[in-house]
C-alpha cells in the first residue's frame, strides 16, 4: 500500500464523503436501519451518529482500508454502538447466510471492483424481509452530464481510490436479485454535476 493510498487517500475520501448534502442524504436512509446490521465500506463511520441506537443490535462494520479504520476510531468511541470490524472487501463478507436484519450502503458501491460479486454476497447474507438500504451517487440522467462522467471517469478513478462516477446504481442493484421498493433521486445542491446525481432507496430480496 502506497503512502498516498494509506494516508492521504482516507483523509481525501473523508472531506469529500462528510460534506453537509452528503451528510443530509446519510440521514435519509441511516436510521431505518435495524436489528443486527451489515455496513458495507464503513470508512471512517461517518454514519454512527445517524444511526437510531435503540433499534439496533449491532453492526457489521466491513471496511477493507487500514487507513480508514484507523480514521474510524474518533468516531467509534463517541458512539454507543456496538461495532465489530470485518477486514475483507465487499465481495467477501465472512458472514453465514441470512445473518444480517439491514444492510446500509453508502456512497460505496462506486469503488467496489467486483460490484456484481459483492450484491451477491449482499443478498447471501441478508434474511429474507430484511433491508438494503442505499445512498449512492451515479449515472446522471442527461445526456451532456453522462458524457462528461464517461470522459473524465478513467482519471478520476485513479485518483479517488476507485471510484466510479458513472455506475448506473439502479440496474446494478435490481439485476443482482434485490427488488426496488423505496426511490428517489436528484442532483445534490453545491456538487458538480458529475459527482452529485443521487440516487437513495430502499431494497429487499426478490
């Protein structure tokens, strides 16, 4: 791992994933979250303080990145929250089947390489009538906006620790065996348009 990627990168992602219509999105999707919850790309844990602590359990925090981890433990110890890390990416979750009652992903799903795998092992390991619940920026719905995401996505990408700017959320996540019960989506005001076309919901297992 590289200096950049151990330590700049995190504090990067980090500025970038806490900004306030960011941080207004977490709030949307977060606290519906319940029982013994998987977190797919922790982070740094910029959603512990969304989380409703009454009806959670416990949560999963599946974060591959040593760097964010490490970023993490501010967070962690102003929390009530029961955190326990998993330390492998997202398309290997060493849970059993039917473990989790939530999953939240946010803002995440755009640098997982192996997305196809990692929603697999999402429904794998999500009981049956549990939630998906997603925040995640992606393809824009213009024409102009989604030229300009496929021609800057290959330099960004390199920069950002992965991350796509032009993933179409939607059609990954119903293609992979989940069915769309809860969406929205918008451009987040004070984001540049390539990076700022969200899309927010709710999923269950079809």
């Amino acid at each position: 791992m590289s200096i950049y990627d151990r330590y700049l990168l995190p504090h990067l992602l980090d500025l970038a994933c806490n900004t306030k219509p960011v941080r207004y999105q977490r709030r949307k999707v977060v606290p519906q979250a319940h029982g013994r919850v998987l977190e797919i790309g922790m982070g740094s844990g910029l959603n512990l303080p969304y989380y409703n602590a009454d009806n959670v359990e416990m949560i999963w925090g599946l974060e591959p990145s040593e760097g964010m981890r490490e970023k993490a433990q501010k967070n962690l110890a102003h929390s009530p929250l029961n955190v326990e890390w998993l330390d492998l990416p997202g398309e290997e979750i060493p849970l059993e089947d039917n473990s989790a009652d939530s999953i939240v992903l946010t803002f995440t799903l755009c640098t997982i390489p192996g997305w196809q795998q990692a929603l697999e092992q999402m429904r794998r390991v999500l009981k049956p009538g549990g939630d998906l619940l997603f925040a995640e920026h992606g393809r824009a719905p213009d024409h102009k906006v989604r030229a300009r995401q496929d021609r800057y996505n290959p330099t960004w990408k390199k920069f950002a620790g992965g991350c796509n700017m032009n993933r179409p959320i939607v059609e990954m996540i119903s293609d992979s065996g989940f069915q769309i019960k809860q969406l929205d989506s918008a451009y987040l005001p004070s984001t540049p348009k390539v990076l700022g076309f969200n899309y927010w919901g709710r999923a269950v297992i079809r």
